[in-house]
C-alpha cells in the first residue's frame, strides 16, 4: 500500500507541534527557575545577607557557575 502525500503531510504536521510543545515547556521551565532565583536573591537580601553570601547560596543551590550567578545577581540585587 502507498502512503498519500497526506499522510506525511500530517506526520509532518504532528511532528512540529511536538516540538513545539517542547519548546514551550523548556521556556516554561527556564523563566519559572529564575523567577525562584529572583525570590531568593530577594528574600535573602531583605534579610540583611551581604551580597557576597548571598551570591555564594544562589550558585550552591541552584547549581550555577560563577558567571551566570553574577549576571543573575546584576538583575535583581537591589542597591540601596
């Protein structure tokens, strides 16, 4: 039996709607860990941690190396 060009055309179709989905979700999940980020920095500067610890716990926990800590640090410390 041949397959009609209809039907790859759907596969096709299925197939970047998964991905879609995907990506989506990953985005989802990316924005969604920062958010937790920005709350610690937040939370752990209004309770007088020094920036420098504060720095050390958002890498510890969170698993981040040097550079992307301090880029995270830059955006939501707030200087006072």
């Amino acid at each position: 039996m041949i397959l009609s060009d209809d039907f790859y055309y759907q596969a096709d179709m299925n197939a970047i709607r998964s991905y879609e989905r995907n990506e989506g979700r990953e985005e989802g999940r990316i924005e969604s860990r920062e958010e937790v980020i920005k709350g610690m920095i937040e939370a752990l500067q209004e309770l007088g941690i020094s920036r420098n610890l504060t720095s050390a716990k958002v890498s510890e926990k969170h698993f981040l190396d040097e550079n992307c800590t301090e880029q995270l640090m830059q955006k939501y410390w707030r200087e006072i």
